[in-house]
C-alpha cells in the first residue's frame, strides 16, 4: 500500500526547545494509526507538523501526496482533515451550516449550494447525526460535538484525517461510539490517544512517542508489552488478550512498584 502520509527525519525546534528528534512515520491508505505516548511527547507537535501549523526545523512531511512545506493551505486542506482537541463551541450556526464550513476549501461545485447540502447530510448520516441538523451547534452535548465535528472533516472530502484526542472530555460509550466510527470511515487516520487499550481495540498500528521520540511502532500486541508501557509511562502492568476481541487489554496495576494480591 502507498503511504498517504509520510513524516521523514523531522525535528522540531520552537523555543530554542527541540519538541520532535528525527522522527519518521507512515500511515499507508485506508489505515488507522494510534500515536500514543505520556503528555508532552510530542503527539500533538508530530499532528501538527503533519497538516502544516508546525514547520519541521529537518526532515520532511507529505501528507495525501503533497509536500506540506511548499502545499498551499486551502490544497492542503482539500486533502487533509483536522479533528482538534480545542475548537469553538459558541458557533451561532445550525448543525448543517457548522458541517458545510467544511466545503470552503472547495470550488463551488456544478450543482451549487443544494449540492453541498446533500453532502453535509450523507456526512451526517454516515456518522449518525442527520437527527441533529436543525439543532444549534451550542445546544449539543460533548459526545454530538464531536460527531458533527468529524462530519465537518469528512464533508471536506479528505484523504487524510488527523484526529488530536478526540475522546477527550467524553464519557466512555461516547468514546467507543467515536472510535468505531472512525474505524470504519475507510479513510486513512492518525489519532493521536491516551488510552491504551482503546487504541489497541481501534487502531491497525501503533506509534508510541517518549521526549519527542519514536520509541517503537507496530501492530498493537507488538508495541504495547508490559516492559515498554512500565518504560515510557512510569507504570506497572499486565497485557492481556481481550476476553472477546483478543486484542490488548492493558491493566495497570501501579505506579512504579508491583503490587501482590494478598
């Protein structure tokens, strides 16, 4: 598969501060990757340098076969997507208008405005907010945010969707509801998580980020052992196979020292 995104070799100085060292990554089309790592490893700089807010002091970013460095923002934009942790929640718009923001990049199709209508409702309907089109943006809970925010990201028709915490503030079946539709959007993605045994579930890799550097990159079972977690995160834990899925199920036990049951 071809990669359609490919970070090569980047540092990132801002500062005086060097936030990434010589990091490389790829996410080949249609694939989900996980970046995972404690705060302040460098997850949202690498997301940021990936869609052209940060600019890499070395190294080099093509993100849905455009060089980030030289793109254009608005064609950029066209290809790539952003789901970020801080966005307005104040919008004085209805749902449908905040996703049809995501055709400004676009030229005005032939069909005109009905035609990017019916667009932000397929969106809608693919992330299953079309019930909430009428309703004011402000009005939604954490969890609707959220999926009208991604069908914004998809009504700008991306290769690329780069998705900063996204589970952020929202309570667990609003983070399961979340990531299977991300899952399942057969776009290629790049979520930047916190927790582990929710990407091990989601993700098809991992790429798990210490000081702003990658520290190791794989399928999840192959990334997320008990010595690397213990390693990066200053945690004690046992991994698991799902009881259902048999994917990782990561269970701290403490914080640097194990703990026997009685």
């Amino acid at each position: 598969m071809s990669a359609a995104l490919e970070i090569r070799d980047v540092d990132v100085v801002l500062g005086g501060r060097r936030l990434l060292h010589g990091v490389s990554l790829h996410a080949a089309a249609g694939e989900v990757v996980g970046l995972l790592g404690p705060n302040g490893s460098g997850k949202s700089t690498l997301l940021r340098t990936a869609y052209g807010v940060v600019r890499p002091s070395a190294g080099s970013v093509r993100t849905a076969g455009l060089d980030v460095a030289t793109a254009r923002p608005r064609e950029l934009a066209r290809r790539c997507a952003v789901l970020t942790q801080d966005h307005a929640v104040d919008l004085e718009l209805t749902v449908l208008d905040v996703v049809l923001l995501g055709r400004i990049p676009h030229p005005r199709s032939r069909g005109g405005r009905r035609s990017d209508v019916d667009l932000a409702r397929t969106c809608l309907e693919r992330v299953d907010g079309i019930h909430l089109a009428d309703r004011a943006f402000p009005t939604l809970s954490g969890g609707e945010r959220q999926r009208v925010l991604l069908a914004r990201a998809l009504c700008q028709e991306p290769q690329v969707l780069l998705l900063d915490e996204p589970t952020n503030h929202l309570d667990v079946a609003h983070q399961l509801e979340l990531l299977e539709l991300v899952a399942a959007l057969g776009v290629t993605c790049v979520v930047a998580l916190h927790d582990l045994t929710l990407a091990a579930a989601y993700c098809d890799r991992i790429a798990l980020l210490a000081d702003g550097r990658l520290v190791a990159e794989g399928a999840p079972a192959a990334v997320l052992t008990p010595e690397r977690v213990e390693d990066v995160y200053g945690v004690t834990c046992d991994v698991l196979p799902h009881p259902r899925t048999r994917r990782p199920l990561v269970a701290v036990s403490h914080r640097g020292r194990p703990v026997h049951p009685d």
